[in-house]
C-alpha cells in the first residue's frame, strides 16, 4: 500500500481527535502505529485508552508539561530534538505502517526544531508509511509537500464562555 502525508492544522478543535481516529482505523485494519506527541508532556485520556492497544499503537511523548503560556526552555527543545530524531529512525524501521506526529506543526513555530528538520523527515519517509503530521501554523512549506492537507477552523467554542477542557472530551 502507498502511504501518503497529511496535514492536520487550523485553529479549530479537532486535529489530534482526528488522528487518534486514524491511528484507530488503522490499528482495527491490522497496521501498525506510532504516535510522537511534540508539546505535550501532560497524562490525557487517550494515553490510558492506547495503552490497551499495546502492540498496535505506540504513543510516546517528548515534550514535559504545557508551556503554551512562556517560552520553551532548552529541556523542551532537547526533548523535542531527540523525539523527531527518534520517530525518524522508527519510521524507517518498517516496523510501522502509519506514523503521527501530534502537534509537529506547533513545535516548528516554537523552534523546537525547524521546519527544514521536518522537511527532512518527510522527504525520507518510506513509500508504504501513512504519515500524519497535525497542529495549528502548518508552514506553507509543509502544506505544499502534503498530499492532503485539512484545516479544522473554529467557528464557535464553548473555550470562549469559559468552559474549561474536560476529561474524556478535550483531556
């Protein structure tokens, strides 16, 4: 099977649901995933659902907590370093058929690691991987490279009545 690249990006809600949800289709279908979340360092719901999908869906986090709010320190730029260079070298293992990188777009706009560093990976991805790379700022550079691209756009959200994010919908 040709593996192909998606882009999941926007400021809507929606684009780690949405590869959670392929990284489910495709573990059902006999595939096997790798999930590298970048920013992320924080337990959410999914990491205990994966869990019991061992064997077929890996997930591994390479940021610490959520620093959103302040600029990234080196241990997060490290971590985020170290976790692309490590997806990389599983992703041409062909150990696995589909590989996500969860917010890789945000970790370009917070120089975790550049968007050359993950043209990189993209241009040695395997033809049989299914690679999705998701988060908001998608770079023109990384969205011309895609095969598909969608873009979650926020219309209304319940964020801006002061909803904070709840377990097992947002967390």
């Amino acid at each position: 099977m040709k593996g192909y690249i998606q882009v999941y990006t926007g400021d809507g809600k929606g684009k780690t649901t949405a590869a959670l949800g392929l990284a489910l289709r495709a573990a059902g279908a006999g595939l096997k995933v790798y999930i590298a979340q970048f920013v992320k360092g924080m337990r959410y719901s999914e990491n205990d659902a994966l869990s019991q999908l061992e064997g077929r869906i890996v997930i591994k986090q390479y940021g610490r907590d959520c620093f959103i709010t302040k600029a990234p320190e080196e241990e997060d730029i490290q971590g985020a370093r170290r976790g692309l260079r490590e997806a990389k070298e599983i992703m041409c293992s062909g150990e696995y058929q589909v590989v996500i990188l969860d917010e890789a777009n945000i970790a370009t706009s917070y120089n975790l690691f550049s968007v050359d560093d993950l043209l990189d990976f993209v241009n040695v991805k395997p033809e049989g991987v299914e690679l999705v790379i998701t988060g908001r700022n998608a770079d023109p550079r990384i969205v011309e490279r895609a095969d598909l691209v969608t873009e979650m756009r926020e219309v209304k959200h319940y964020y801006q009545k002061g909803v904070q994010a709840r377990k097992g919908i947002e967390k």
